[in-house]
C-alpha cells in the first residue's frame, strides 16, 4: 500500500504544480517539454532497457502516443487553472470509462449489471461535478476537463494496445513514448520561442524538472504496486483512483479555495461508489 500511497501524492502534486505554475511566472510550453526530459533520464537510469528493446517501433501507435502525450497534459494545465485540481482529477480518473465502451461496443466484451451501473453512476458523476454557476467564462472553460476526460480516456486504449508488444517489457514502452514526446514538446516550445518572443529561462528548465520528476514516480510507483499487489490488481486499481479524487478533492477546497457546490461533492461521491462498482465488476466479473 505504501506505493500507492506513494503514487496518489505524486500524481495530485502534478495538478499542484501546475495550479501554483502562474503563481511564479512559469512558462507550461517549456516546462513539459523538460518535464519528458527528465522522464527520459529517469526511465534511462532505473529501467536500464537493452538497446535492442529501444529501436525506432513499426506500429503508429507509439508515435499517436507521443504527440498525445504533451498535448493532453497541456491540455491537464489548462484544466487545473480555468476549473480547479478537483474536477480535473475527477475528469481524468473517470476517463477508464472510455476503455471500457470500447472494449464493449468494439471488442464486443460481456457486460454484467454491476458494471453497467458503474458506468452510468460515472457518466453522472461526471456531470455533477462539473456543474458551474459561475460566469459566462467559467461555463466555458468547462471544454478542458472535458478534453482532458477524452484525452486520457484514448491515451489508455492505445496504451493498451502497445502494451501487448512482445518484444518489448511495459517500462520500456513508456520510454520509447517519453521518447517521441520529447522532441514534440521541445518543437513546440521553440515555435513558441520565436514566434512570441518567450525566452527561455532557467526557472522554466528547474519547474519541469520538478514536474518530471513526480509525473516519472507517478508512474513508476503505480507499476511497483502492481508487482507487490499481483494477487490484487483490484485494490491497486480502486485505491489509486479514489485516493487521487479525495486527496485532490481535499487540496483544491481547503488549499487553493476552490468553489465547490452541493451538487460537485455529490458529484465526488457518485465518482468513489463508480470506481469501486467498475473495479469490482472488471476483475470479479460482475
């Protein structure tokens, strides 16, 4: 328990990171683009995958995967800042429900009451959470957390898919992505660089260090509580999600003051009881 424990500070401390980001001026653009490089290094230093493992891979996936990856956590920036850490992590847990439709509706998967149940109970939840009686500029902004739902909702089917390369152990298929998604960021903050005049600055390569870092053990942890808990794929899966919706739930109310009706806490309720019902239906068969 103690890597998930692990993994949930990290992955809530991202969306800190990028919540507390204008606070001190940082450039997002540049601080992703080093945030993979860091991971890059990381991955380097503690998987130590052979050379053969790391040739340039045939499939399209990887490099869907590799342009995927920056925009969508671009796009988790701009989530936490219009709408909160709270209903960013909710969007973005509540995401395994889209792997979830499509291993029913494409791959023709058997689905029992109790993960029908969850599934709608998480597409309320969704929708309570993201109620807003706010301004006309806060209704709009509610784009994000929906694309960042979408966003890693497709990131998990197509890490699923390359997950099945047998030439290739999970850990070095994250790196041959952080890979792809390097020079993609970096092209990105360039292009940025000199078309709006944003230099570069050594704050912005020390903040995505920061931010590479705990996104790295975000994963790497989440990983090792798979190997401890092999016998309980379950407890990891519904632990982490829940742990990162009431942690991150917790820090935006009580630390960055984030607004949250009635309706949103319900929101955080049903999101739990999905969780929980999901899990137990997609390793009981329920």
């Amino acid at each position: 328990m103690v890597y998930i424990f692990i993994s949930v500070i990290c992955s809530v401390t991202v969306g800190v990171l990028f919540k507390l980001a204008s606070r001190y001026s940082i450039n997002i653009q540049q601080a992703i683009a080093w945030n993979y490089l860091t991971a890059i290094i990381l991955s380097l230093l503690l998987f130590k995958p052979a050379v053969a493992q790391l040739s340039l891979p045939s499939t399209p996936t990887y490099y869907i995967l590799g342009i995927l990856l920056p925009t969508i956590f671009w796009i988790l920036s701009r989530s936490v800042k219009a709408v909160g850490i709270a209903r960013t992590d909710i969007a973005q847990r509540l995401s395994l429900i889209i792997p979830l439709l499509a291993a029913y509706l494409i791959f023709q998967e058997a689905f029992g009451g109790v993960k029908i149940v969850g599934l709608v109970l998480a597409f309320l939840s969704v929708v309570l959470m993201l109620i807003n009686k706010g301004n006309a500029k806060s209704k709009a902004s509610i784009i994000f957390p929906v694309l960042v739902f979408l966003g890693f909702g497709t990131v998990d089917i197509l890490f699923k898919q390359i997950a099945a390369d047998p030439s290739r152990p999970y850990a070095t298929i994250l790196l041959l992505v952080f890979l792809i998604a390097f020079p993609l960021a970096l092209a990105a903050a360039l292009y940025q660089r000199f078309k709006y005049q944003r230099s570069f600055k050594l704050v912005n390569v020390l903040y995505g260090m920061l931010l590479g870092m705990f996104n790295f053990m975000n994963i790497f942890f989440y990983l090792k509580a798979h190997q401890a808990l092999s016998a309980q794929p379950s407890l990891v899966f519904a632990s982490m999600n829940i742990g990162v919706v009431v942690l991150g739930t917790l820090l935006g109310y009580f630390l960055f003051k984030e607004q949250l009706s009635k309706l949103n806490f319900a929101g955080v309720g049903l999101a739990i009881v999905a969780i929980v019902m999901i899990t137990i239906a997609q390793y009981y068969g329920s």
